[in-house]
C-alpha cells in the first residue's frame, strides 16, 4: 500500500464526483448504465455529508484519486430493516492489488464508529476475501444482484 495514502470526505472534494461518477457507470453497467435504474452522479452527490449517512469516502495516493466508499442507510431493497452499509466501494482498475480496499473499508469502519453506529452491513460479488480477513462474518449468499449473486456480511464495530 502506497504509505501516501489518505482519505477524505467526498464532501470535501466535490470535484472527484465527475470521475467517480465515470467509474460507477464502467464498474456497475448494469445498475448505472444508459439502462440501468440507477443515477451515479445523483448518488455520488448524495454522499456529500461529513456528520451523517450516506456518507462519502475516497482515497488519494499523493495527488491522485484511486478509490471511494460510501456508508448508506440501505443497499439491497431485499434487506431494508438492516442498516448502515457499507457499499460503493470501487478502486480504479489501476490501483487494484496494493492493499486500498483493504486500507479504505478500514477508514470506513473507523467512521461508522465515529458516527455512533456499533455494526455495520456489506453486500459483495467480489471482495468477500478482503471482508472476512477484516473480521466481517457472513450472514447470506447467492443474493440475487443485477451483477452476479452476492454475499452479505455484517461487523461488529464494538
């Protein structure tokens, strides 16, 4: 992991939103793509607080955006009663494999707690690995995605 790395508030950088909002719609076509249900730019503007859910993180490495998270009050509409989520957790292709998941759901757990919550929720098709190692226990697979099935994890934050 590159020992530049920082993290801060979307909020505090409003102007990555276009890049992210790029990134979304490559990484998530199905959900963010011309024919998808979802808005990246509106949901990326949504994480814009500092002091409540959503909540927006990204991560720089000296001067260049590399990844972004988010903390969101739900994620699968199959599972509304749980809540927060940890979720839009995306490292630019080129950044992948150098420990930044790994580094940036720690920053995010660290907010969850800042903000008073004591767990927290993920859904996953792909970073289930990084996940476990970090302590999170799954709860549920093979959840129907527009992307591939996924698993539900949960933390403990106490």
């Amino acid at each position: 992991m590159s020992p530049d790395l920082r993290f801060v508030h979307l909020a505090d950088v409003p102007e990555t939103i276009p890049t992210l909002t790029r990134w979304f719609i490559a990484e998530w076509g199905p959900y963010y793509g011309p024919n998808g249900p979802g808005d990246a730019e509106r949901d990326l503007g949504s994480y814009a607080n500092r002091d409540r859910i959503p909540v927006g993180l990204v991560a720089f490495a000296a001067d260049t955006l590399v990844a972004t998270a988010a903390l969101k009050p739900a994620s699968l509409p199959t599972h509304t009663h749980l809540t927060p989520w940890l979720g839009a957790l995306l490292v630019a292709p080129a950044h992948r494999g150098q420990g930044i998941a790994t580094a940036l759901i720690a920053a995010a757990e660290d907010e969850a707690r800042r903000l008073g919550f004591h767990h927290l929720y993920s859904d996953t098709d792909s970073a289930s690995n990084i996940l476990q190692r970090r302590g999170w226990q799954p709860l549920e697979s093979g959840i129907p995605t527009l992307r591939n099935p996924a698993t539900l994890f949960r933390l403990d934050l106490d």
